[in-house]
C-alpha cells in the first residue's frame, strides 16, 4: 500500500486541475505533470538565449545586405542610372548594414 499525504494548494490550483485531469486522479494528474516536467531536456525549451539571437540577427542582416547589394548591382547592370532618391537610400541603407555587421563580428 502507498504511502499517503496530504498536499494543500490554492483554490485556483485545485481548480485548474480539476478543469485539465479529465479523468485521472488528483495523484496521477500531479504525477503525469511532474514526470513531463522533469523529462524535458534544457535544449528542447521554446526559448533561444542570448548569444542565439544574436547570430540570427546578425544573419538576418547579411541576409538583408546580400538582398540590398543584389538589388542594386541588378540594376546598374540594366543601365538604369542612380538619379532618384530611393536609389540613394538603398545605397545608404546598404552601407549602414555593412558598417553594423562589422561592428558586431568578433575576429
């Protein structure tokens, strides 16, 4: 025969569980959860760190540079030349991603 304790919980608590055991037991509902718990591996969470998002920012924006530089070197070698503004900007956009990605690359 099992040992049997007593566990005192929050009215919301109990609540909680009674809405999400179905139809197991107030043990095998707590027991299901913390063997769930305790099996999940560190790696697995939905979380990335720090130094993650930072690679993928710093991939977006050589991403966004390529896509920047492709563009423009498309177009000067269809003739078009570089009288409007927004051919300016992109100009300027590109060279601040290029400034930015090397600032945050470490040698």
């Amino acid at each position: 025969m099992a040992d049997k304790r007593m566990l005192i919980i929050d009215a919301d608590i109990a609540r909680r569980i009674d809405e999400n055991r179905g139809d197991m037991s107030y043990s095998e509902f707590l027991e299901f959860l913390i063997d769930r718990q305790l099996q999940e591996q560190p790696s697995n969470n939905n979380y990335v760190g720090k130094d993650e998002f930072h690679q993928f920012a710093a991939g977006m924006k050589e991403l966004l540079r390529n896509f920047l530089e492709f563009f423009l070197s498309y177009g000067l070698e269809l003739g078009k030349q570089p009288q409007d503004k927004t051919f300016q900007e992109l100009s300027q956009k590109l060279q601040d991603l290029e400034s930015s990605g090397n600032k945050g690359k470490k040698l």
